[in-house]
C-alpha cells in the first residue's frame, strides 16, 4: 500500500471511530428512551444541537474551558430533562398507543427548537468552531491525528463502556432494564416505574448531550446537522433493534465507518440515502430490528 | 347432517421453533355444532386464526364449503360466509352499535334486510342499544352486539372463540341460551373452557393437546375419556 | 329515525353538510371579489385554497383512514415537479395538472405500500423518511429540478384566449378547487368507501373479519389523497411563481397535519377550518418565519396535550352523547 493511500486507510479508520462512537452515544440515548418510555424522540437532533451550541456559547462567549463546560451541558441537561418530562411526557404514560402520540409531540419540540436556533445563533453565525480540549497532534504510522479528537474519542468510548457497565451492574441500571423487558413484571417485583421511567429519559437525554459537546469539540458544525443527526439516530434505532444498546453500538458504529468511507469517495447525499434506504427494508421486513431484545 | 361444510386437512403452524399446531385434520357437517376444549396454549386460538385467514399455515390445506379456501384473505373467507369472533371482545367501540351493524352490511356476502337486522337485534334484546357506542356498553352487550354484527352477513359457519370468557354466571346462563338458540341460524364452531357451554351445546367435541388432536367424539364420551380428565380436566385449567 | 345502513341517497342537504357547504361555497367564491382591492390578501385567500384542498386530502388518509402521511408534502412536490417540467417543454397548463396529479396518485400508492405492513408509529416514522428521501431527490436530482436553488420565474397558466391566468380568475379557480374537493370529501365519507375507511382505522383487522377489503382499500384512500395532493401541487406551482425542495418537506407535511388535527381529524369542517385559521398564518409570518417555527410547534403539541380529538372533533363527541337514544332501529333499506 502506497503512503498516501494508507493515510486515507487510516484516515477514514480514525474518523469512522470517532463519528461512529458519536452515532453510537446518541443511538443509545435514543434507544434507552424509546425502550423505557416508548418515546421516540426525533428531538433527538435539536438536543445534539442545543448541546453543542451551548458548549460553543460557554466557551467562546464565556470563555469557560471545554472540559468545564462539557460537564456543564451534561449537567444542564438533567433539570432541562425532568422539566421536560414533569410538563409534557409524563402525562401519557398510561396512554395507550402513546409511542404515536410522543412523536409527535417531539416532532413539535423539534419545530420550535429549530425555530430558537434560527432566531439565536442563526443569526450569529453560520458555522461553529469550539476550541479543542487539549492541543498537539498525534503520529498514528503518516497519518497525523489531532490529539484533541483521540481525546473526544476515548472521552465516548469510555462513557459507552460507562453506561454499559451501569446498565448491568447498578441497581438503577437493572430497575431501568427490568421495565424494559416488561412494565407490569418490574413493578410486582418492586420497582418503582414512574420513577425509573423519569430517570431513563433523564439518562437518555444526558448521553445525547453528551454525544453533542463531543462532536462539537471535535467537529466544527451548523445547525444543519440537527435533523441529520434526528434521522440518523432514529435509522441506527431502527435498524438496531429499538430498546437494544447493544444494537444501537455496533449499528452506531457500522455507521460511522460507512459515513467516513463513503464521504472519501463519494458524496454525503449517498450515505444518507444508503441510511435512509436501509432503514426502509428494516422497518418492512424486520420491524424489531437486528438485534432485538 | 353429512354434507361437509368445514374440512381442515394436515393443519400445521410454527411460530420461530414452536410448533402450534401439529398436522391437524377435522371435519365438521353443515348444522353439527362442533366445541374444540384444550388447555391455555395448546393452540385453539391459532387454529381459528388458521381457518380465518389471519394466520397462513406452514402446511396443510382447508377447503369451505366445497372450495379451498387455504391462502385467501380473510376478507374473501368472511366473504365465502365464514365468520369468527375474537376471544376478547372487539367491536368498532367509538362508533354507534347502528355504525357497526352498517360497516357490517357494507361488505356482507348476503347482508339481512332491514326488517331481518331489526329481528336479529330484537332476538339478541340490544335493539335499546342501537345509538350508543359501542365501546360504552357491558361486555355481555358487547358480546351480543358481536353476534348482531356477524348474523347481518349470514353466515355458513360462526367459530366462537370463548363466547362467555369475562361474563357472570347469570349471563353465561343467558348466553348458554342465545348460543343454543343460535344453532337454528348457522354452524357453530366453539372453543370454550367452560364445560357447561361445550357440554349443552356440542354435538360433536375435539381436544386439542400442545398442537395435537388428544380425542375426538360426543360430549359424554369426550368428557369421561380417562386420558382427557387425566391430562385436561383434571388440571387447573378446565 | 335514521336507518341502520345509508340509502344511496347522496343529496347532501340531506345529510346535514349542505348548509355549511353552501355557506362555504358563497364565501370561497366571494373572497376574491372581495379581496380583489388587496392583491396580496387575495393572494394569502388563494394560498389558504390551495391548504384547503391539502387539509381534506390529508383528512382522508389521517382522519378517516387512521393512517400519518408524512409524506403528503412530498406527492405535492411531485405533481408540482411534473407540471412545471411538461409545460417547460411546451404542454398546456391544463393538460399537465391531470398527468401530474396522476403521477402524485400513483406514487401516493406506491409509497404507500408500507402501510399494508406497518401500522401507527411505525408507518408514520417510514412516511417521514420516504419524506425525507423525496426531498433529498428534489435536491439531488438537480437537472429536472435545478436542486436546492429552485425553480422561479413559473409562467402563469393560460386561459381560453392565450390570455395568462391571473389574479381574479386564478383566484377563482383555486376557490373552485377547495369547494369540489370539499364535495368529493363529503361524498367519500357518506358512501360506503367512507364507511370502509372508518372501519378500517377503528380496527383493520375486524374490518377484513366483516369481508372489507383492507388492502384494496387502503390503496384507494392514498390514490385519492394523493391526488388532493397532487392537485394542489400543480395549482400551487404557478400561483406562487416559485418552487423548491422546501416548498415540499418535512415541514409543510407536518403543517398539513396540523391543520387537520387541530380543527377535528374525522370531521369534514374541521381541518377546513384548520386550515382557514392556520394556512394564513404561516403566510403572514413569513418573514417571521422563526417566530411560525415556534408557534406551529406549540400548537402540535397543544393539540397533542389539550384536544387528541381537535377542536371540532371535541365538539362533535359532545354532540353525540347528548342525543337521546332511539328504541328501535330499523326503516326499510335500500336494495343492495
């Protein structure tokens, strides 16, 4: 393999790994949603979005360091969530059918939000660079790799590997998978599910955001990126099997190399196309996904 | 009573690894009320939803009134005269119970006239009902209205899946009595885990087993068959 | 005393909708004399039959039918594509709107195909990708429709004497296309194919028990639907003078809907007026268009929270209650 050839290898390896580690975290806070609660929340690209402008406002208005202001948004996305959820998504919990209902609902959140955004930060700017976490630049064989995006990238793997570990072993964890599985059951063995079902989508939410502020330190970004995040957030779901993290990982990632190798060669639009296409047979033919629980 | 009217042949359904039904045959005569009994599970619901259309078998053929009916919609099934109800109730229960009998009539394969619908409604004591919703009313009227619904179509042949499952012990009594009297208007087909009902009703019973045919006979001679209270009557579940 | 079944009586003031139409038709066709003072009212009046006619399209396929469109935009999109692309290359107006409204009609069946699998959620969320995928072809496929860029500049229809179609008779005509569509609805809905739908979206399966055939039907709302879509598309075209990928997305499905299940999905006079309140609005607030962002978004999730039923529908169950209840139910019927 000649040398530059091999820096595209490793290029498209590299950025696969970080956009697929990001499809992935929002994926799983999207599926831990829609799996505890049977929300979909094609919101899902308005927080991204709402995250990374935040970062970008801390920041660059503020001055505030990234790393300070990565745990600020994660933090303010917990009492955004449970505002959110006492107002609007707690009363349909007995709703049947509720998942119809919650779509659009979040279809409306997704209409005003991008209306604030358009009347804030459109105004602003039409492109958004934070500054990085840490500097300097990493040889990896030719290819040379910003350091602060190895950073944003072990950053989301380690909480992938977080949340993993937290949805096994912790007790919160296990109450929120055990109403997973089946609502009626977890509460004859005790859970609490109204609460479990508050702090799942205060968990899913937490985990969009963060996927937000890491592709905004890694990335630049425009408001754009919000509805192709929504809908390739909802594909991943989809295809990875709705309420299955483990689903919503390997999808994430798989997608994540295809966005990086098809953008090498070919044109974005055709990434979104093959998403979107292969969400299409998924929801035709396998509606449970590929990894179904 | 030996015109065959139903006719279900090698029968088999698997659901992933799980075999429902296992190479099912029966026959029913036209006016030969026929009860199927088994355990939760042992695969009477599938059976109907077999012969209904709802479900495609994985083999095995099922022939109507003279015709093969094995693959068709259930739109043509209902339309060959071949009616069900489901083991809960299920009506169009936000529209009036004048909607439902009129949605009813839309597509009957012979639908009643109007003094013929104002007959059956009176029968079945649900005429005061006629412009409620049908989803405000008790399960027994709903039940009634469910019969109202599939008489309007005249149909060959009605398959009862649990007919007094959720009522009172006075109102299976009634039901028990509609049922019997309903034999003068079509075939019946029951499942039922309520003795009595098969007992009263059946002229002829089938046991199904974990997807298998157990036994097949008379009422009286079904219900004293030793390997049928062994592995049947005598649990929990009959 | 009404009987159990409809006769085949389709005279419309008997069925209690003649009044309103009547009303209707005298205010539609008197709105663009009226206006005719205020060439930008008029043309906010036009625009609002233009939403009109989309509201009853997508108030067969939501509000009697039971099935999300999402796409309904789109199939607009595709019949505005074709008529503006045949009369570039020198059709007639009015020979191109019918081939685009086919052509938005057979594609409304072929992308509707999914909801003979998918119920709910899930064939709304697949309309809203096929949604998204007709948008991206708008924009992809650049040299039918000059991309993300649009098209403008669409010449005005002509009329008998090579006379361009313009203002009033435009207006006239757009006023014509919300009345007839009105009337279709109407006689969908009292015919037996409205008794179908309506029982296929309270419970398809019990509906293919009762010997409805569920498929067939299905297909038939969304070739219908389509074509309210399609019709409009193609009036839209040229009336605006101007279309691109956004004339035709996410977005104005989902206003489309709004219109519908905020004035009372399932009723005939519901998402007209929904549109009436709504269409005007986001036309006004144009150049506001963020401030309509977050007032559209409001308002769905108002009609999710406060009115599953929109405002007419909540008017109309009330209704029903009170009515005192009939004893017997029969008067002889119409043969069959």
């Amino acid at each position: 393999m000649s040398d530059a050839n091999l820096i595209i290898f490793l290029s498209t390896i590299s950025t696969g790994l970080i956009l697929g580690s990001i499809f992935a975290l929002v994926a799983v806070g999207v599926t831990i949603v829609y799996g505890s609660i049977w929300m979909p929340n094609a919101a899902n690209g308005q927080f991204f979005v709402l995250a990374a402008l935040l970062g970008w406002t801390m920041t660059v208005s503020w001055g505030i360091h990234p790393a300070i202001a990565a745990i600020l948004v994660i933090g303010v996305s917990v009492p955004l969530s449970y505002g959110l959820e006492y107002i609007l998504v707690r009363r349909f919990y007995d709703v049947p059918n509720r998942n119809i209902s919650y779509f659009v609902l979040s279809l409306g959140i997704t209409q005003i939000l991008t209306g604030i955004f358009a009347a804030t930060y459109g105004r602003w700017s039409d492109q958004f660079q934070l500054p990085p976490l840490v500097s300097g630049i990493t040889f990896i064989g030719p290819l040379p790799v910003a350091n602060n995006r190895l950073m944003v990238l072990a950053l989301a793997l380690s909480i992938l590997a977080a949340l993993f570990a937290l949805l096994r072993y912790h007790r919160y964890g296990r109450a929120i998978r055990a109403v997973f599985q089946n609502r009626d059951a977890a509460a004859l063995r005790g859970v609490n599910v109204k609460a479990s079902y508050s702090l799942s989508f205060a968990l899913g939410n937490a985990v969009i955001f963060a996927g937000g502020i890491l592709f905004a330190l890694a990335y630049s970004f425009d408001l754009t990126v919000a509805w192709t995040m929504s809908i390739t957030a909802f594909a991943i779901m989809i295809i990875g099997g709705p309420g299955s993290v483990l689903g919503a990982v390997i999808v994430g990632m798989v997608f994540g190399f295809t966005q990086a190798a098809v953008s090498t060669v070919a044109s974005p639009t055709i990434a979104a196309f093959s998403y979107l296409g292969a969400m299409l047979l998924i929801l035709l033919f396998k509606p449970s996904g590929l990894f179904a629980r | 009573m030996n015109d065959i009217l139903l006719d279900v042949k090698a029968v088999s359904k698997r659901f992933g690894g799980v075999a429902a039904l296992k190479g099912i045959d029966l026959v029913q005569h036209r006016g030969e009320t026929l009860g199927m009994i088994g355990p939760n599970g042992s695969g009477k619901t599938t059976f109907v939803n077999v012969i209904s259309g709802h479900t495609k078998p994985n083999s095995g053929t099922v022939s109507f009134d003279g015709r093969s009916v094995s693959g068709t919609n259930p739109f043509q099934i209902a339309k060959a005269g071949l009616t069900r109800t489901y083991q809960a109730v299920r009506v169009f229960g936000e529209l009036t119970v004048r909607e439902n009998v009129a949605t009813a009539l839309v597509d009957a394969r012979d639908a009643a006239s109007q003094e013929a619908v104002a007959e059956i409604a009176d029968w079945l004591r649900i005429t005061h009902r006629f412009d409620k919703p049908a989803g405000s009313l008790t399960l027994m009227e709903q039940r009634q209205v469910e019969l109202l619904m599939r008489l309007v179509q005249k149909p060959k042949l009605m398959m009862l899946d649990e007919p007094v499952g959720g009522l009172s012990s006075a109102e299976v009594r009634t039901m028990i009595g509609v049922l019997s009297e309903l034999k003068g208007r079509c075939t019946i087909f029951v499942i039922e885990h309520t003795m009595k009902v098969i007992r009263e009703l059946a002229d002829k019973v089938v046991v199904l087993m974990a997807g298998e045919k157990l036994a097949e006979g008379p009422p009286a001679q079904i219900l004293a068959d030793q390997r049928v209270i062994d592995k049947y009557l005598g649990t929990a579940d009959a | 005393m009404t009987p159990v079944t409809e006769k085949k009586d389709l005279s419309l003031l008997a069925k209690g909708h003649g009044l309103p139409l009547a009303c209707f038709a005298v205010v539609a066709f008197a709105t663009p004399f009226l206006l005719s003072g205020n060439r930008y009212f008029a043309f906010v009046a036009g625009v609002t039959m233009i939403h009109i006619l989309w509201a009853s399209g997508m108030n067969l396929l939501y509000g009697y039918t039971g099935l999300m469109p999402l796409m309904f935009a789109g199939l607009a999109g595709i019949s505005a594509y074709t008529v503006v692309g045949l009369t570039a290359s020198g059709w007639s107006f009015w020979l191109a709107l019918p081939v685009g409204a086919l052509a938005a009609s057979i594609s409304g069946i072929i992308l509707g195909l999914p909801s003979l699998r998918l119920k709910g959620f899930y064939f709304t969320l697949c309309s809203l990708v096929i949604q998204t995928v007709v948008t991206l072809g708008f924009i992809y496929f650049s040299g039918l429709t000059n991309g993300d860029t649009g098209i403008s500049q669409i010449p005005l229809p002509s009329m008998g004497g090579g006379q361009p179609l313009s203002g009033l008779a435009y207006d006239l005509v757009l006023s014509a296309a919300a009345v007839i569509g009105v009337i279709v609805l109407i006689v969908i809905v009292k015919s037996t194919l409205g008794r179908r739908l309506i029982a296929i979206r309270e419970d398809d399966e019990l509906a293919g028990m009762l010997g409805i055939n569920v498929t067939g039907y299905k297909m038939i709302a969304f070739f219908i639907g389509s074509l309210f879509a399609g019709v409009g598309g193609a009036l839209y075209a040229p009336y605006i003078g101007f279309i691109s990928p956004r004339s035709f997305d996410v977005l104005i499905s989902m206003n489309i809907w709004l219109m519908v299940a905020f004035g009372g999905r399932g009723t005939i006079w519901g998402p007209v007026i929904g549109a009436i309140l709504l269409a005007p609005l986001s036309f006004l607030l144009q150049e506001y268009y963020t401030v309509k962002d977050i007032l559209y978004g409001l308002l769905i999730i108002a009609v999710i929270v406060l009115m599953p039923a929109g405002i007419a529908g909540g008017f109309l169950r009330k209704k029903k209650e009170s009515a005192p209840p009939l004893d017997v139910p029969a008067t002889p019927r119409g043969a069959k």
